[in-house]
C-alpha cells in the first residue's frame, strides 16, 4: 500500500520530516538539475534542518541527533525528534511493579525517538520505502512515499507545499 505521506525515516519524532540531496561520484557533485537514483542516495545522513508550516510552523537549524544509512537499495534510519535533548526517566522503585507516573516518564523519554529500516527503490525524484522493521508497530510492514531533491551534499524530503520538509546532510 503507497501511501502520500513520508516514510518514518524521514519523519520527525511524531511528526513528517523531508528535505533536499547530493550525488557524489569520481570526485564529481551532481546538482539538483540532474535526475537522482538509488545510487546517489547511498551513503550516511544526518538531519540539519527541518522547517513545518501550519499550527506548528518553524525552522529548527539545530535538530536533535539523528543518522539514516542507505546502501544498495537498503536503509536504516534513527532519529530523536524531540525538540530538545530528552530527559532521562528516573529508575522506577519497584522495576517488576512502575507506578503510572514512572512509566509516564520511561514513555516520555521514549516517544520521540524513532528507528526503521528496510528497502527503498528511486522512481523519479520519489523515494519508495518498504519498511521491514520499525519501532512503532503500525510502522512495521509500510510502504511509504517521499519526494526527494538534491542539493550539493544535501537533499530535502517534501515540496514547499508539504506541512514538514527535511534536508539531510552527507556525513560520509
């Protein structure tokens, strides 16, 4: 099942995240004029910006730690989508029995972070995801879609009239 919605490894926490790319081979950077292919998005990325519009409008040039690895048509993606470093909840007293208030704050700590992986195939300046694992079960199994474009050593997932854009940045 396609869907129009990003694929959960460009999403931000909870919410979409997409942005704009780079192709970098023999020494040469292939520009946003130049079609992109599953090759060109092999390599390690990291999120450096993400911009929503709607009721939660924003740029954040400082997002929280993330990496997505893509190879031969596989990838893995983890991300802290909170706005902030996130707190670490307090070791419940009784681990076989946590109060409500203790597994309020392990879900806490634990709800903006997100992690899938699976395949990916390239149609056009789409990105197809087929997710085989990920940490939110309704995740598992998905297959999602994502409009993706380059930018030197970036790429930005999402179109300008999309309510969240990604860029993510080549590490290496």
């Amino acid at each position: 099942m396609k869907t129009a919605q990003p694929a959960l490894w460009v999403r931000s926490l909870s919410l979409p995240l997409l942005a704009a790319f780079a192709f970098v081979a023999s020494g040469s950077t292939v520009g946003a004029q130049n079609a992109m292919s599953a090759q060109s998005l092999e390599g390690v990325w990291m999120v450096t910006r993400i911009v929503r519009t709607g009721t939660d409008a924003g740029t954040d040039t400082h997002p929280q730690p993330s990496i997505a690895l893509l190879y031969k048509g596989y990838y893995s993606v983890i991300r802290d989508n909170s706005n902030g470093p996130r707190k670490q909840a307090p070791a419940p007293k009784d681990p076989e029995h946590p109060t409500d208030a203790e597994k309020i704050a392990k879900y806490d700590e634990w709800a903006p972070f997100i992690a899938s992986g699976g395949t990916y195939e390239v149609e056009g300046n789409t990105v197809i995801t087929h997710n085989v694992v990920a940490k939110q079960v309704k995740g598992m199994t998905q297959t999602e879609e994502v409009v993706v474009t380059f930018y030197g050593d970036s790429f930005v997932t999402g179109t300008p009239n999309d309510k969240l854009q990604v860029t993510y940045t080549r590490v290496r």
